[in-house]
C-alpha cells in the first residue's frame, strides 16, 4: 500500500475530527460568489489534521452548513499546473507573482472509490484570504481523477 493510499483509506474521519484550523474563524478565507451549487456559502475556514495527512477539510462557517474534503493537487500529480486567466487573478487580487494556494475537491463515491477534481481547483490567496473555484475551458485536467478504489490502486 502506497504513502497516499495509507493517507487517503486509515481513519479519515478520525484525523479530521481532531483537525485544527489552518485558518481560524475571524481569518476565514472569502469565496465572493460562494462556490457552485453553494452560493450561500462565502465565507471557510481550512482545517488540517494534525498528522500533516493528505486531506484537509475547508468548512463553511456561513450560510448553510456545508463542508468539503479537499487536497493540494500536487500530492497526486507532482507536475500538476494550471494558469489562471487574467479574470481569475482579478477575483482573487492576485498579481503575477503572487503565492496561491491550490486545492482540489475530493469525493468519496457510495462504492468506496475516492475521487479529486483536478479540473476545476479551487485557488486561495493567502494574502487577501480569498477564494475562488477555477473552471479553465480547457483544462488539461480531469474533474474525475480517481485516486483509489475497490478495484484501483491509487495512482493507476
């Protein structure tokens, strides 16, 4: 069993359940337009589990409850990159050179398989602590990478 497969299947809920916040509630990260289907939901905070894991956990903490797995993208694909648009950066106040923080959106499907979307990351600037979900026309990526299940090992 690989490093991510061990991180992504051994006590999930366990090691979020003792998360700790990467961002605490009055530095809660922004999303303007909320994120699609969760509107309602503008303003997260992004927790971490303690062991330094693979999965983070970005939680509303406005508008509907509403709370979602997530995982920077390059501990899946190292070579991961995507280029933001000159309206991406707009959203997110950000300048050429700026620090971003990339997070994909993990789902645990009803047959166990354990999927990222790559294909539409969301993209935090730490500076502004603003979100914002990025969906590229053209994407080199998928939004259904599976990263393991029952009948794949993770990264096959």
């Amino acid at each position: 069993m690989s490093h991510m497969d061990k991180g992504l299947t051994s006590s999930r809920s366990e090691r979020l359940a003792d998360a700790t916040l990467v961002a605490p509630a009055p530095h809660a990260i922004r999303f303007p337009r909320g994120l699609p289907g969760f509107e309602g939901c503008r303003s997260f905070v992004l927790m971490a589990p303690e062991d330094d894991g693979i999965l983070q956990y970005l939680k509303s903490v406005e508008g509907p409850p509403a709370s979602f797995l997530v995982m920077d993208p390059r501990r899946v694909l190292p070579t991961y990159r995507c280029v933001l648009s000159d309206h991406d950066r707009q959203q997110l106040g950000a300048e050429a050179d700026s620090v971003l923080l990339w997070l994909a959106l993990v789902i645990i499907e009803p047959d166990g398989t354990i999927a990222a979307n790559l294909g539409a990351p969301l993209v935090i600037n730490p500076g502004r602590m603003i979100g914002h979900q990025v969906i590229p026309h053209d994407s080199a990526y998928p939004l259904r990478y599976v990263l393991a299940g029952p009948d794949r090992k993770a990264g096959e």
